[in-house]
C-alpha cells in the first residue's frame, strides 16, 4: 500500500468513526481497504488503523473497535458477494432487439446508489441492510424506435418509441417492480409469489403470468391499461381501499385520469368508442370500458397503427413518436378534421401526403419540424362536397 493510500485511509476513517462520511467517500474507503489483493494484508490494515484511532479523541466515545473491524469486514465481503450475484442476473437481463422507424438509438443507463449510513454519531452499527448498493437499470426507446427486452425472470416486454421502463438490481431477487413511462406491452412469466409490479404515474398494475398493455405517457393526461390474457389488478397510489383495486378481466380497459375533468364525454369518445355507454365508473378519475378493440390498442407492436375516426390533433401526437417529429398548428380549425385508416410500413412522407390527399390540409417540412396549415382552396370544395350530401 502507497504511503498516499495510506493517508487517504487515515483520513477516511477519522470521518468514518465521526460519521461524517459522505456516500462517495464511504465507497471510496470499501476500495481502498479492498485495494490489496491479499485478505491477511486487508485485515492488518484496518486493524492497524482501528488502534491508531483508539485514542483520547475517542476516549468519552463508546466505540467498539473490534465489533467494527468485524463489521466493515462482513460488510465487504457482503458487498462482493452481492455485486457477482447482479452481475450474473444483469448477464442474463438482455434487449432482445431494437426495431427503429428513423435513426434513433436506444440506451441502457445504470445509476448506482449508496444507501444508509454504516455507522451512527454514538458508534452504533446500522442494519446491513442500509448500506447495501443498489444499482437502477432504465432501457428506453426514443422516439422513431421500439424496443424489445427480456428480463430474468423471463418477462417480456416492448417498449413503444419515447418510452422507458426503470428496474433495480434487486429485480427477481426481492421484487418485480418496475417503473414505466410511455407505453409498454407485458408478457409476465408467471410467479404468485413475486408478482409482476408496473408502476405508471399515479397507478400500480399487479400481474402474474398475463398479458397486458400499458400506455401512460406523461403529456397524455391520462393512463390506459389494456388486459389482453390472464388479469391484473390496478390500485392508485396512495389509495389503500380494498374496494378501490380494480381487477380487470380480457379485453377490458382501465382509464385513469390525472385530473378529473380530464374524463369529458368527448375525450372517452375519442380514446374508447365502444366505452361510452357501458363504462363503469370506478372514482372521479378512473373508468373501466368492458369491451376494447384490443387489435386496435396493440396494433403499434406489428409496426400498425390502427386509426378509427380520430381528429387530427390526436393523431398527430401518435406520429410524433413513431417518426420522431414535431408538429405545429398553423391554423386551429385544422384539428378538427377526422381520419380512418391503417398505417403500415409507410415512410412520412407517404402518410403526410394521404393526409393532404383526403383532407384540406397542407404542410411544409423542415427538417423533423413540420408546419401544418389549412389549403384554403381545398377547403371551400371540401365545404360545398359536403353541403350537396
């Protein structure tokens, strides 16, 4: 060991048995005593250290040295069993493949975290448990891109463009909870013991072994769950009402609104025709539509888009993520307009020119920002065709 290593560890150990180690700093003394390579080494030196700092500073202090020797030592060997037991997990955690619409890229990132303090102002050890590092995983989708992953519990899941799913490295171990924004289609593997847990905003959707779709985008108001096979139960947060934990059965639908208000009649019409009139109503902020058109809501998996009498305004906001562009409203009367139809393998371009095709529309392009205006000319002889109906 360097005499530099050596200082660093004085110091950071004075700081220890004061508590007023940072987190980094904690992480940096783990290295520095694990730094050897040799386990009889290891252990000279943090006792050498222990009884250098068995002085009069710490005489009015009821510090027990050996209990902390034999602490920081568990506590690494803990720490080095933990970290090869995630990695072998994250080894078998992959991303089955990415499907991209533009040129966009999909990520992994991984944040590590230093929880709880090791040892208190009086000297006393905390539970191993507050100092375990947990490592958060999140995989996204950008905009112009899907994305298809299987987690190691055998779930499968793809994401839609502009989406992300958060896990921790505990996943499978002590949980299966993973945290989601955007939109998301499940294949849960089937375990009673550990459900599957999807956090999206305001709701939690437990599931086993079943399909579901989830689409919770943030700037959308509301958040839709969609259960394909099997069940799911969802519950909002912060609700702990047995009555209020919704289970949803095939081919039923769960809207939750962040706002009340945002559940108008016009806005179910639009997000579930079929809804209206059969809806329960569940809360001020959460309805339930018996019958869905399923293939509709999961189309965007085949690389579809199912469009059923939908206005322009809502429209575009779905080819905004599929091809990763922007859309501005020159005129407002414009949104107004509504188009049925199904979007495969089409480039942008071909969509935008269907759309001026069918409707008193125009639009000019530049770059991925796309100005959208109304074709006066169009618009009159759009007007006197539907008058002679």
């Amino acid at each position: 060991m360097t005499s530099n290593s050596r200082k660093d560890l004085d110091i950071l150990i004075n700081k220890y048995l004061e508590d007023k180690c940072t987190p980094e700093q904690k992480q940096q003394l783990y290295v520095l005593l694990t730094s050897s390579g040799d386990e009889i080494e290891f252990k000279e030196v943090i006792l050498s250290l222990l009884n250098e700092f068995q002085s009069d500073q710490y005489e009015n202090h009821t510090i027990d040295f050996d209990k902390i020797y034999y602490e920081l030592l568990s506590e690494i060997k803990r720490r080095e069993t933990i970290d090869s037991e995630r990695l072998l997990l994250q080894k078998r955690m992959k991303v089955k493949r990415l499907v991209f619409e533009g040129t966009a890229v999909a990520a992994v990132f991984c944040i590590a975290f230093f929880l709880g303090s090791f040892i208190n102002r009086n000297g006393n050890i905390d539970s191993p448990e507050q100092s375990i590092a947990i490592t958060y995983s999140e995989i996204k989708a950008p905009f112009g891109a899907r994305s298809e992953i299987i987690l190691n519990d055998g779930t499968e899941v793809m994401l839609n463009a502009g989406s992300s799913i958060k896990y921790s490295s505990d996943y499978n171990l002590l949980n299966r909870d993973l945290i989601l924004e955007g939109e998301a289609y499940f294949k849960a593997s089937g375990n009673a013991d550990l459900p599957l847990v999807v956090n999206a905003g305001n709701i939690t959707i437990r599931a086993t072994g079943t399909e579901f779709n989830v689409k919770a985008y943030s700037d959308d108001g509301i958040i839709e769950t969609t259960l394909v096979e099997g069940k799911v139960e969802i519950s909002q947060i912060g609700n702990n009402e047995k009555n209020r934990i919704l289970v949803l059965e095939p081919n039923q639908k769960a809207i939750y609104a962040y706002q009340s208000d945002q559940l108008t009649l016009e806005k179910i019409k639009e997000i579930e025709p079929l809804a209206v009139k059969p809806a329960k109503i569940v809360s001020d902020k959460l309805l339930v539509s018996p019958k869905t058109d399923v293939e509709q809501v999961t189309a965007w998996t085949k690389n579809k888009l199912i469009i059923k009498s939908e206005n322009l305004e809502s429209l575009c906001i779905k080819l905004q993520r599929k091809y990763n562009v922007t859309f501005i409203f020159k005129d407002e009367e414009i949104k107004r307009h509504r188009f049925t139809g199904v979007l495969l393998d089409e480039t942008f371009q071909q969509v935008m020119d269907v759309i001026k095709l069918v409707a008193p529309i125009d639009y000019l392009l530049d770059g991925k920002t796309v100005l959208l205006f109304s074709n006066k000319e169009q618009a009159e002889k759009y007007s006197r065709n539907l008058n002679k109906k």
